[in-house]
C-alpha cells in the first residue's frame, strides 16, 4: 500500500480482534479507501474492493474494464468481469466468521465514518461475518501522524502565524477580499497549499461561520474575524489552521464584545482542561465541556457548530478522524493518541460572532500538545 503499511494495518486488526478491513467503493464514492491506498479518487467505473485480511495478504478486487486505472496502486490485483465473480472473489477472500470493518456507522449516526451503501452491507453480512464500523481503525493506521507529519505541523504553523500577523498589520482600511487575496498570495509564496480562501469577516459578517470573503471595507470600530490555514504539499504532511480575533479601533472595546470573547475562551479553556487531564476519551465528551461552559453564560443557541475537527496527514484541512463533535453529530471515536485535531468554539450573532481556534497534537508519550497559540485577549490593531 502507499499509505498505509500492510503490516501495521494487519496489527491493528488483530489488536482489535477484527478479521478484516473491507474497503469498498464506486466511481469514487469512498475518500477513506482513496486515503487509505495513498491517492486521489481515480476514474473507476466500476465497483472496487479491497480487502484486508488480518492474517494473510491484502487483493483488489476490479473489472477488467478499469486496469489500467487502478494499475500501480501497489497491490495484487484480482480481475472479476461479472457480477457473481464479484461475489465469489468475495466470498473466497473475506474470512469466513468474525467481524470485518467497513466504513459503515450504525444508524448513519457519523456521516464521516459512513460511505458504504445498505446493500453493500447486506451483501457482506450475508457471508456470516458481522459488519462493524472501521472509524477507530482508520484512526490508528492512516490518522497518526508520524515524525515527518509532526514536523510538517509546525512548520506550517510557524507560516501561517506569520501571515497572520501580516495579515493583520494590512487590515484596517483594506477590504475583506483584499486581505483574504493577499493571504493566498503569501502562501503561495512561501510554497504551501490552502484548501479554499482564508476568511476574513468584518462586523455582522463574523456572525457568519461560513463567510466568504466581499468586498466590505474593514473600517474602524470593528469586531474582525481571521481564519487561516496552510500546508507543505505532501502526502504526510499536516495544516496548521488558527482563527484569530481582532478589534479595528481606535475606539474602546465594546463591553458585550469583551463577554462573548471570555465565553468562548471558557469553552476553549474547558475542552483543553479536558484533554490535559488525559486518559481515554471520545470527541464528544470534549464537545460537551465546552459547550456547558458557553451555555452557562447564556449563549449557548449562538454556539450552532462542532467544537473541532479532525487534522490528519493529507491534503485536507478537515481529516477524516474524530471530530469534538456532540451537536451535528454524537461522534463516540476515541481521540487516539498520536492523531491531532482543533479546538474552535464560537459563538455567533446578529451584529458580530467570535471563534478562537487551536490546535491539538496528541503526543503518545506526554499527552494532548496545543501546538498553536492560545489568545487570552482580542488583538487591537493600531
């Protein structure tokens, strides 16, 4: 496998008493089978099955009509034309009692973890084994990050915190758009990539947790919102991705600005509280923490997204683990050690919102790491 190493996914398998990892997609509808293989979705055109067995070697399974697509994927190929030779090669290479994993969440509870059709299911469970959900296993062979993912963190971060405070210093009197611009134009420079335009909201449209940048000129007096997030091309390498809070001035700060900040900086305080404290937990659990802490100061209506996402190895800022989630989903994988993730409450109104992100490598030996800064205050600019 590119990716993942076959040996390590064979541990990991028996460590979890499974008897497989079933990987299954069509026409690209699975991004963990892509990520797992170590490539982008190919131009299949028809079913693809993976099979990895805990004890024996991993096979895909194709039609012979896709190849030359699926050539040099790095693993023995076994060419079924037919339906029912499908279900043969199936049946022959999936062991013949046990669990095997699938991307597949009972009750479509984790849309992240679920890419496998009903039927699909059906089919493999009428083989007599038991289909349970591969989130965790996922987790511990293509989510953690090795020595090259973890230094490619920091360097990111030690970019984008630069641009940041660039970014920053041009602001006032700029445009949201124009700053937004200018951000792209640095990490191009410096060599990194970016999954979409840093946003840049100003005033009412910090209220906003998906704007788009526009052209509304960052005038003074204003709440000002910067989210930005960048990597080193690589197909190990990790974002770093910071959401920093700022007020234009010169005027003083807003009372109801400054309670909406300590807000969510008590639910950023009491999710890393949390993890700090160690010992096994779920994404949800820490959603949880911080989302009592914002409730508790009344806005917790205003709190309307997940604490934080997952960061893998790859080229997506938004991974494919554990999510601090509890609210757009009850996600109940473990924060596995050595994989990392964001802490970004936020809490959202009419006339400004307010979201202060970090994040989190969960280093196997000493524990959860925040490896950017943590704001204490909102940033004035001059």
């Amino acid at each position: 496998m590119a990716l993942i190493d076959a040996g390590r996914v064979r541990a990991a398998l028996r460590d979890a008493g499974l008897a497989a990892w079933l990987l299954y997609d069509f026409r690209g509808s699975n991004p963990v089978f892509w990520h797992a293989l170590g490539s982008e979705p190919r131009a299949t055109t028809r079913r693809l099955f993976c099979v990895v067995p805990a004890d024996g070697e991993p096979v895909l399974i194709a039609s012979p009509l896709d190849r030359n697509v699926v050539a040099g994927l790095g693993l023995p190929l076994r060419l079924c034309g037919s339906w029912p030779a499908v279900v043969d090669a199936l049946r022959e290479h999936l062991p013949p009692r046990g669990r095997v994993a699938m991307e597949y969440s009972p009750g479509g509870a984790l849309p992240i973890a679920s890419w496998v059709d009903a039927g699909t299911v059906e089919l493999v469970r009428s083989f007599g084994v038991e289909v349970v959900s591969s989130g965790d296993l996922f987790q511990i062979v293509a989510g953690v990050w090795d020595a090259q993912a973890l230094a490619s963190h920091r360097e990111a971060v030690g970019h984008v915190l630069e641009v940041r405070d660039l970014a920053l210093e041009r602001a006032r009197g700029s445009t949201e758009r124009a700053v937004s611009a200018f951000v792209a134009e640095q990490f191009a420079r410096r060599g990194l990539e970016a999954e979409d335009q840093a946003v840049v909201a100003v005033g009412p449209h910090a209220g906003d947790p998906h704007h788009e940048p526009e052209d509304a000129p960052v005038g003074d007096d204003e709440v000002l919102l910067l989210d930005l997030w960048a990597r080193r091309p690589g197909e190990r390498n990790v974002y770093a991705d910071v959401t920093w809070m700022a007020w234009t001035g010169p005027g003083p700060l807003p009372e109801r600005v400054q309670e909406v900040f300590a807000a969510v900086a008590a639910g950023r305080d009491a999710a890393l509280a949390l993890l700090r404290r160690g010992g096994t937990l779920r994404g949800f659990e820490v959603d949880r923490a911080c989302r009592a802490e914002i409730a508790a100061r009344g806005l917790g209506d205003a709190f309307i997204h997940r604490t934080g996402h997952s960061l893998g190895p790859g080229p997506r800022v938004h991974g494919l683990g554990a999510n601090l989630d509890d609210l757009e989903t009850h996600d109940d994988r473990t924060l596995v050690p050595g994989t990392g993730f964001t802490v970004e409450p936020g809490v959202y109104l009419p006339e400004f919102g307010v979201r202060l992100e970090v994040d989190v490598f969960w280093d196997p030996r000493v524990g959860p790491e925040v490896t950017t800064p943590v704001q204490a205050a909102i940033e004035r600019l001059e």
